[in-house]
C-alpha cells in the first residue's frame, strides 16, 4: 500500500502473490523495486508497475542481500545481490544481461553505489568506518569516503544510505553509557 505523505488516498500496489519483504521505489517514480517470495518458492528480485501490472521476476530464487540496505543503482536500472551461488551479481531490472561483480570476498555485500553508477559501495566496519567504491567490471577499490562521527563518544555507522548522485548520506550511531562500581570486602 502507498500512503500520501500530504493530501491524498492510499494506492494498493498488486503483488500478485509475492510476499513482499523489502520494497524500494526506482527513479522514475512508477515502479518499485521489490524483494519477495511466491509461495514454496525462494527469495527474488521483481520490478512492478504501481498502476497495477504485477510484478516481474528478474532474478533467479535464492538470492540474498543486507536485509537494512538494497544497493540500487542511482539510475535504478541495476541492484547487487548475493546469487545462489555465493556470488555477488549486478542483475538488470530491464532484462538485460547479469554479470558477476568482481572483485568482492564472500562476506563482502555492496550496501550502495557511487552517484556515477561505476562501482559498489561496501561499508567497512573497522574501528575507522570507511565507504569502499569496488569497480564490478575491473575489481578496483579505492576509498570513497571516511566516515567520521562528530562526537567520538558515538559507536559506529553500521548502516548507511545514500543520496542518489552519492554525494550525501545517513548513517545510524550509537553510543554506550557504562557505571563503573567499585566493590570492597568481596571474599
């Protein structure tokens, strides 16, 4: 369903079907971008029309992803997900050709992509939080941005979204409050 944010009636979007679990609307403003299952099925990716086309598969069953963060392309004609066979592959929302990303451990999920739509964004959770921008095609990283909170008593980011040309963000924080006692006498 498509709540109106201002003045307006609510929309039920068909889903024919498809338990939705994650939903993300594309650039264009009329279809999303949902992540599902058909009964007895696996988990895939479909594209549906919000004027009452149902939705269309275009991945294979199996796929996963970081449940929190879909990588989208800025142009919402592609998204990164993690195959049936471990591998992370750009599908096309179009029906275009697959490819598989390299350049990506297996534990590695893009979380995003660069406002140019050229490379995957993996965030790294070391103690310095740092975007990395991984070229699919080559397998190419460089550092995209280092994400610093104002504040070092904050712990994190663990998530963080992006603005479609890449150039802002939000990221979640956190921040641990801890009481130090001191016992005396313990035997």
């Amino acid at each position: 369903m498509i709540l109106p944010v201002g003045a307006g009636e609510p929309r039920t979007v068909t889903t024919a079907g498809v338990t939705v679990t994650q939903a993300r609307w594309l650039p264009d403003g009329r279809r999303l971008l949902i992540i599902g299952t058909e009964q007895g099925k696996g988990v895939r990716g479909y594209v549906t029309d919000v004027s009452g086309a149902g939705p269309r598969a275009f991945t294979p069953e199996g796929i996963t992803f970081t449940s929190d963060q879909v990588a989208l392309s800025p142009e919402g004609g592609r998204v990164a997900f993690r195959a049936p066979d471990r591998t992370v592959v750009i599908y096309s929302i179009d029906g275009g050709p697959s490819s598989a990303a390299k350049g990506l451990s297996p534990e590695e999920m893009p979380v995003g992509w660069t406002g140019d739509g050229r490379s995957v964004l993996l965030l790294q959770r070391k103690p310095e939080r740092r975007l990395i921008a991984v070229d699919p095609v080559t397998g190419r990283r460089a550092v995209y941005k280092i994400l610093k909170p104002s504040d070092p008593a904050l712990n994190g980011p663990s998530q963080v979204h992006l603005t479609r040309d890449g150039r802002s963000y939000v990221a979640n924080y956190g921040r641990s409050q801890d009481t130090l006692f001191l016992v005396e006498g313990l035997k």
